[in-house]
C-alpha cells in the first residue's frame, strides 16, 4: 500500500521544481514549507507561519551571503513602470 504522505511530498517537490523558476526562490520555497508541512500534519498556524518565513529568510541570507544567486521569478519585473504615465 502507498504511504499518502510519501506520495503527496514527492509530488510536492516535484512541484516546486517546476515552479522555482517562475515563483522565485523565495515565494515557492515559502509555499513549498507551508504545504509540506501541512502534509505532515502541523495544523498550528501561528507555528506554519513563522517557521516557514524563519527557514526561507535564513536560506535566502545566507546563500546571498555566499553570493550564490537564487532565482528571483518571472514577476519580479512586472512592477517596474506600471506607473508610468499616470500622473
């Protein structure tokens, strides 16, 4: 019989590979933590919250500390000059 969990996980991080690229690495590895852990079954959702911002802020400091670049999403340029001309 499958282990649902084990499914689900994989399935999981099948998903955040396919979408790291296109999310960042910062909005895809929050929501990756956030479902994993949902999936292992912590409910607690103060917990959920400041557990994923703690782990995907350290990762993301201290690989730009390292100087190793992440992926910053495809939306992360679509803010510049939205603006523009409406003044």
């Amino acid at each position: 019989m499958l282990n649902m969990e084990l499914v689900s996980l994989v399935t999981l991080m099948l998903l955040y590979a396919g979408f790291l690229e296109p999310l960042g690495f910062v909005v895809a590895t929050g929501l990756f933590l956030f479902t994993g852990f949902l999936v292992l079954g912590e409910r607690r959702p103060l917990r959920l919250i400041l557990i994923t911002i703690t782990l995907t802020g350290g990762f993301y400091f201290l690989m730009a500390a390292l100087e190793i670049h992440l992926p910053q999403g495809d939306w992360s340029g679509l803010w510049e000059g939205t603006l523009e001309g409406v003044a």
